[in-house]
C-alpha cells in the first residue's frame, strides 16, 4: 500500500476548504493510498481523517504526547503513534509516507512542507512534496518561491521540483513522473 502524508490545517478555514480536504480524502482511498497525518480530529485535520475512514480507507496518525494529553487526537484512527514531540513526529511521517502533500493550513503546515522539500534539496527525503493550490490558496508562495529563483536563492531545476497544484490531475501527475532533485555537491 502507498501512502501519503497530508499536511493541514487544525482549523476548518471556510466552506471551500472543508470541501477540498473531503475531495482530498476521496481520492486517497480511490487511489489505494493511505492516509499519513498529525493524528488530529479538528479542523482539516478531521475532516480528512474522518473521509478517508469513512470511504473505507486506513489512517495512520503521528501525535507528540503534548498534544495526545491535552485530548486532540481522533481516537477512531486505524492506527495512532505517540511521539515525544513535534520534531520526532515530523520525522516520522515523513519516513512512513511517499508523498508528502499540504493542504490548505496555517503556519505549522507550511513549516512541515517546506521542511520535507528542504529536506528533498539536500537528499534526506526521496519524496515529491505537492501543495494542494486549487483555489490559489498558495499562490503568494508559489510567488515567493520563484522569487528565490530569481534572486539566485534557488535553481530553477529545484523549484520545478516542488509542485503547486490546481487539481487532482497535476497531482498524480507530478507523483508519477517525479524523480528527486539533484543534490548539490561541494568543492
């Protein structure tokens, strides 16, 4: 079985949102993919997990004991794993998963997926990293990343290996013809 790692949210964001983590966790289970997620119950987080499980899906969660104690874990999960803390679990996902993939989140989000892309850069993590931006949510970044190209902060060869995408269809696309970034040697 393949697996993905879901980046998003703990809140729910609007409506828009709501609809994309369900058409999100549909599409998992279509594509036999399991769910790798923070092991959450509210938000994006929930309505991810609770789709998937729901459309017949596994759902593997990583929790740090932190947040496992102060009960935001969604405790119907097919399998949920306690982590000293939030550096352990980002890791751990990360190495379970064959993708890792960020939906619509505020700043922990977007810290996890571009730490599994830097990570990608430097060859700690073979995976494609996609942000889901079907309602532009991301484009801002995707401006500021080209800026990094731009600027000379950035190949231009990296930054086609980090995948905004519109839709479902750049998604298995970007994951099927994926190979990871030539890593940069020293002198």
């Amino acid at each position: 079985m393949k697996k993905i790692t879901v980046y998003c949210g703990a809140s729910a964001g609007n409506i828009s949102y709501q609809r994309i983590a369900s058409k999100i966790g549909h599409w998992l289970v279509a594509n036999n993919y399991d769910l790798v997620y923070g092991g959450g119950g509210v938000g994006l987080m929930g309505i991810l997990a609770k789709t998937v499980l729901e459309a017949g899906g596994k759902v593997h969660g990583y929790m740090p004991e932190n947040l496992y104690l102060r009960r935001a874990a969604y405790q119907k999960l097919t399998d949920l794993t306690i982590v000293p803390n939030m550096a352990i679990r980002k890791q751990k996902m990360m190495a379970a998963a064959d993708v890792c993939l960020a939906l619509p989140g505020g700043a922990g989000t977007l810290e996890e997926i571009v730490e599994a892309y830097s990570w990608a850069r430097i060859g700690d993590n073979p995976n494609p990293c996609i942000l889901y931006n079907e309602d532009g949510y991301y484009d801002l970044l995707q401006q500021f990343f080209w800026q990094m190209v731009e600027k000379g902060f950035l190949s231009k060869e990296h930054y086609q290996k980090l995948c905004f995408a519109k839709n479902l269809q750049q998604v298995t696309n970007f994951i099927a013809s994926y190979t990871p970034p030539k890593v940069r040697q020293y002198h």
